[in-house]
C-alpha cells in the first residue's frame, strides 16, 4: 500500500507557482527524500500532505483513501520552523501535543517520558524550554512528533542545528522506526544527510519533479564516471585536461568527473606521473553531484 | 470541538497558573478604585490651613454682611458634618475664612491690597465697589485661581449675603428672608417608585461595572492577540496546525482567553459580595450590592462582557496573526480599540441623556453596543420601550461576530504562517479570498 500519493497537485500563490503539477507516492515501509534547493516547494508540498493547505487542484491520497483529517493523528510532522511553547514545562507541553493527537492523559505523559528517556533527556523535563539548549529542544520537537506512534513521519530538515552525536541519536532512531515498517520523508536541501537513510528520492526544483525514483536505480544510471583522488604535489592534471569534464576540490581529497567516454585508468596514470597517489577511487556520484548536475540542466 | 476545548484548556491553565494573573486580579480593583475614589477624595479634602482675605466694600454693613455670611456658613458646616471640612447638604468641601473688612476703596488701597495678595501677606480680597454690586460682578483677587470649589462657595455665599441685603433694604424681616431663600430639593425619582436605587449609586455602580467591562475586554482582547502573535514568533504554530485547524485554534484561544477574563470577573464579584456583607461599611456597601446590583442586570453584564469580549478578541485574533511584532501590534491595536475608548469618552453624556441620538447609535453600532447599551439598561431599567433595542442591539453584535469570525478566520489562517514584513490592505484581502 502507498502511505501517501500525490496526484499532479499543484499550489500558487499569486502568480508565483510553488507546486507545479507534482506527482509521488510512498510505499509504506519506503524511506523516501524530498530533496531540492531552498525555495523548491518542499515545505508547500508537505503542509498540503498534512492539510495545512489545500492544493488549487490534484489529488491526495492518505494511506489508500482521500485526504481526509482524520488520518492526521496517524501522522508525525516536524516542521522545518522548529518551535514550542517557551514558558511552559517539557512535560506539560508534550502531554498537550500528544492530547492534541487524540491521545489520553495519561498516556501521553507515559509516552513522554519513554521517549525523554531514551534520548537522554528525562532530568529536564520538569524544566520550562526557554531553559533549554537548542539541541535539547531539537529533541522536544522531535518526541513531539512521534509521541502518538505515527504510522507516517515527516521530518523536515530533521538533522538541521545537531551535533554529530545528537545526529547519529536521532538516525538510530529513524532506523529503528523504518524496522518497525513506519513510512518516513525527509525533507532537505541537505543532500549528503539524508543520502544513506533513503530508499527512494524525489528532486525538485521550482516546484516541479526534475528526477524520481529508487535511489540505487537513479545512482546506478549515472554510473560509476567518478573519482576520487587522494595525493600529494602537483595538482595542475586537473585543469585543461580533455578526460575531466568537472571536479572538486575539497582540500584534502578531489572529486573529478570523468569526461564522456575517458578511461580513468588514463587519468591514473597521469596522476601518478606527477605526484604521489594515496588513493584513487571510482564510485557512485553523490546525490548532491546528481542534484546540480539535473537542475543545472533543467535550468540551462 | 475536541481540539478546541484540549486548546482552550491548555491556555486557561496556562494563563490562570502565571503570577501576573494573581497580581492583576488584585491590582485592577485597586485600579478602578483608585481612579473613581481617591480623586474625589483628594478633591473633598480641602485645605487645612484658613485663607486670610479681605472684604472691601462701600459701606462698612455691606461688608460686614458678607463676612457674617462666610462666617456662618463655616459655623453650619461643622455643626452638621460629621467629616470635618465637608459640606454634607451639597457634598462640598470648604475651607476656612478668615475674614477682614474695610471700606477703603481707593485706587491706593487696591494697589496696596493686590501687592500684598502678590507678597503672599493675604490670601485674596474681594473689591465690592458699589458700581460693581449693581452691574452683579464683583473680582475676588487671589493666587490660588485654581481653588474652583473654595471660590464658587465663597462665590455662593457673597451673592448670598447681597440678595439677603437687597431683601433687607426692602424692609423684610431676617425670618422671612431665611423662609424665602431656603433652597427647595428636587429629587429625581424613576417610575418604579421609592423601589427604584439611589440615583447616585446607581450611577456609581454603573460606572464601576462600565469600567470593569472596559478594562477586561482591552486586557483580554489584547492578551489574544499577544499570546497569537507569540505563538507565531516561537513558531510552533506549524507543529499546531499539523493537528489543529486554524479555525480550532483560533477559538480555542478565545475561549480560553475569555475563561480566564470571566474567572477573574467572577472573583472580584464574589470578593465584592464578601465585601458587601461582612465588611466594614456593611451597611451602605450592602445597599448598593441589594439597590443596584440585582440578578437580572448582572447577567446584561455577562452577556454583554461576553460578546464585547468575542468581538474584541477575534479581532485582536486576526491582528495577532498578521503582526510580526509587539511594536506593529501595538500600531494596529490602537485603531481596533478607538470605539470602545470612543464609548467611554461618551458614556457620561449617554448617562447625562439615555435617549439621546448619540445613545441610540451607541446602542445599535457593534462595535460600542457592549458599552453603551448596558449602561443604558442599567441607568433606565429594562422596563418599557428598551426590550426591543436590547435584542437589537444583541442581534446586531452577533450577526457582526459571525461575521468576524469568518473573516478574521481567514486573516488568521494565512497570517499565522507569514512571517516577515507586514502585510498591506491589498495582500489582506487577497488572504480573505485565498480558498
């Protein structure tokens, strides 16, 4: 079953289209990456998937049915504007918000508590947010959003403002929901984030779909036309040379992308003439590389 | 309904929890009191130190009857008020005279008299040249110009001792003169009888229960939109909406808002009947609470306090939603609050003249209807020809809130989620017409 379905949905304001006609679906189980620039129409996507607003036209479908409210305490959403209530207490907040999603009292606060327990946050939750860290109230926003066991969770820039240790908190628990046959969407403009936990991806650019699909299949036809080259001297092969057609140079290590129909066992070569290789590797491109490679197309 | 009463509840708690509800609940009374009380307090006080003044007239009997006057009327006041300095028969202060008489009046003797009223040697003197006591006009020359109750009372008593000289002149006897000039009491009495309150607590309580209104619904209405506009800056409005329509939100926060207003309301009324009944002035306190506080108008108070309340507060709900900051609130809140401050600026007039055009579209116009029309039920009674403009008035306000709600429902719903500058009229009423 397709936890949700997107049918040529299509949102503008004014003049100006957010979502252009846009059409996905989610299989239930499925990590699945909204991914596209700043602007793209991913959060007007998701606040129609969440009733929030209403497309001017298309269909969508909430766990094989028409979008109807009710199905709403089956979802959880974390807004990309994070925010809470500053003055009030941790815990008085979450029972509210779980209260909010049909749950009882009681069971809210039960909830709570398992979940600041387990991301390590159960001594503050006497204490009001505006007492909080920023991380800390990360965390409060991010139990909110699971505190009714949601069959389908949305995450908008879920890892934005954490510590790689709060990160790799949070992944392990999005894993953990994904084992569970929990739907999520990520959305992000943060690519390398999101780019292992995906199964399935969807890239947008100004409000429109510019590549779909399952994300080894997408990456499998790019193929395997990069490199990466760790070395030390001179490092002039990369420039004016016919097999790059495009690199990176990050410092410590450079990217290259081989030109169309160059033998990168050439390009070895050329590289170890000039200086000392320490590592030369072909792999998949990166979904960042995709990205610009298929927006700066559609842009072009 | 369920989301909106979980909202409401959240805010009430929330709001009922904070200190400065506690400290409001006591310092608005203290407020109200404070600004009808103490002024009238203050002003009854009169001074305590006599006034030095000189009475200058053509001849010496002139003179000295004026005196004897002011003297006199010092005398009465004491013997009859049991608080020292106040006048109980017209509810005026007075202050002491000490009064010289002279009958130089010469030019010299003016000069010499105002230099020593300017050296603060006299406190004023009164020139009653006999020109003057025909054309009806004499000058009280004196510094303290704005002593407006201490000069019309001795105003009162100089014309008073000259009529009395007038009718003596004529051959009158002293008895007759009293017989004549004794002031005759007009008492304003309602149709109802001797039933009816005392028109002036009754018009005190008026004006407290006015001004109570007055004060909750601003407090209130502007608390929704602080507490919309601060739920838009700590954005969690998003995490809401994911649950929540905007429309629940929206009346969630009203009603729990305005649970907190009647909450408040209803302790000062309870405090107020404890007050009554086992304070210290039980007796008059008492009176009002049974004359003029009866059941029937306490529950104009309530519907009245409630609507004005809805229809402030949707409309502070939809300024809330627009703002991106108190500063912009505070521009726009202004504009919204204009009829009611407008009502207040009225009501004395409305009490003055309960029929008056300026009542009557007072009564009927939503917006100052809270105010005015319940201050006319509670000035004239809800006898006779009023019933059919208190449903008026009360179809009008709820028509108008309807269509508030609707409205201001559909700024809210966009505003809540734009953030940034402020929107101009144009980009409003596109909001309304977005689907």
């Amino acid at each position: 079953m397709q936890t949700i379905e997107l049918n040529k949905v299509r949102k503008c304001y004014d003049q100006f289209v957010a979502v252009n006609d846009l059409s996905f679906g989610i299989e239930q189980g499925r990590v699945f990456g909204l991914l596209g620039p700043n602007g793209a129409g991913k959060t007007s996507t998701i606040r129609m998937m969440i009733g929030i607003t209403v497309p001017d036209s298309g269909q969508i479908n909430l766990f094989g049915k028409p979008f109807a409210r009710k199905a709403l305490n089956k979802i959880g959403y974390l807004p990309e504007e994070r925010g809470l209530y500053k003055k009030m207490k941790i815990i008085d907040q979450l029972v509210f918000l779980g209260e909010l999603r049909g749950m009882t009292n009681a069971a809210s606060r039960q909830k709570a508590m398992d979940w600041c327990k387990r991301l390590e946050i159960d001594a503050w939750v006497e204490k009001k947010v505006e007492e909080l860290s920023k991380g800390m109230q990360q965390k409060i926003q991010f139990i909110a959003s699971l505190l009714h066991d949601p069959d389908f969770i949305i995450m908008d820039e879920p890892f934005f403002g954490l510590d790689p240790v709060n990160a790799t908190l949070l992944k392990d628990v999005m894993l953990d929901l994904k084992k569970q046959g929990k739907t999520i969407l990520f959305s992000t403009h943060r690519m390398d984030q999101v780019e292992k936990l995906c199964d399935s991806i969807c890239l947008i650019n100004r409000g429109t779909a510019v590549l779909q699909g399952d994300l080894k299949t997408i990456k499998s036809q790019y193929g395997k036309n990069n490199v990466q080259i760790e070395y030390e001297g001179n490092g002039d092969f990369l420039d004016k040379n016919p097999l790059v057609s495009a690199y990176n140079n990050y410092g410590n290590y450079v990217e290259v992308r081989l030109a169309p129909g160059a033998d990168a066992q050439q390009l070895l070569r050329m590289v170890a003439d000039r200086s000392r290789v320490n590592k030369f590797e072909l792999m998949e491109p990166s979904l960042e590389e995709i990205f610009i490679n298929t927006v700066g197309k559609t842009d072009a | 309904m369920h989301n909106t009463l979980i909202i409401a509840k959240r805010e009430y708690l929330e709001r009922v929890r904070q200190r400065s509800f506690v400290i409001m609940t006591f310092f608005i009374p203290l407020l109200v009191i404070g600004s009808s009380v103490l002024p009238a307090m203050l002003a009854t006080r009169g001074s305590n130190t006599p006034k030095h003044i000189v009475v200058v007239a053509a001849e010496r009997g002139t003179a000295e009857a004026i005196r004897s006057r002011i003297e006199q009327h010092q005398d009465e006041d004491q013997a009859a008020s049991p608080a020292p300095g106040v006048d109980k028969k017209r509810g005026l202060p007075s202050t002491h005279f000490t009064v010289d008489v002279s009958t130089d009046l010469s030019d010299a003797a003016r000069t010499g008299l105002t230099q020593k009223v300017s050296q603060k040697q006299l406190d004023g003197f009164l020139w009653a040249a006999p020109s003057d006591i025909s054309a009806r006009k004499l000058t009280f020359v004196t510094r303290d110009l704005s002593s407006l109750v201490d000069n019309a009372v001795l105003g009162q008593q100089v014309s008073d001792a000259l009529r009395r000289e007038a009718l003596k002149s004529k051959g009158l006897k002293e008895g007759d003169i009293d017989a004549a000039l004794e002031p005759v009491n007009v008492e304003a009495q309602s149709p109802l009888g001797k039933n009816a309150p005392d028109p002036q607590k009754m018009v005190v309580a008026t004006l407290t229960m006015v001004l109570v209104m007055y004060m909750t619904v601003l407090l209130y209405g502007i608390n929704v939109m602080r507490s919309i506009l601060e739920e838009k800056t700590s954005r969690i409005m998003e995490v809401m909406l994911s649950t929540a329509t905007a429309k629940e939100m929206m009346a969630g926060k009203i009603l729990g808002v305005g649970a907190v207003g009647l909450t408040q309301v209803g302790i000062w009324a309870a405090a107020a009947g404890v007050f009554a009944i086992y304070g210290v002035a039980s007796t008059g306190a008492m009176n009002v609470v049974r004359d003029v506080l009866n059941p029937t108008l306490l529950i104009y108070f309530g519907v009245f306090f409630l609507l004005g309340y809805i229809l402030y507060s949707t409309l502070c709900a939809a300024i809330g939603s627009m703002v991106n900051s108190e500063q912009e609130a505070q521009q726009m809140q202004f504009l919204v609050m204009m009829p009611m401050i407008l009502s207040i600026v009225f009501i004395v007039s409305i009490l003055q003249n309960p029929n008056s055009g300026i009542a009557l579209f007072g009564s009927f116009f939503p917006f100052t209807a809270p105010l005015v029309m319940f201050t006319r039920i509670a000035v004239q009674g809800q006898a006779g020809e009023l019933w059919w403009q208190i449903a008026l008035s009360i179809a009008l306000m709820i028509g108008t809130i309807y269509a508030m709600v609707w409205l201001c429902g559909r700024i809210y719903r966009v505003g809540i989620l734009m953030y940034g500058k402020k929107p101009t009229l144009p980009e409003i009423l596109k909001w309304i017409k977005y689907a």
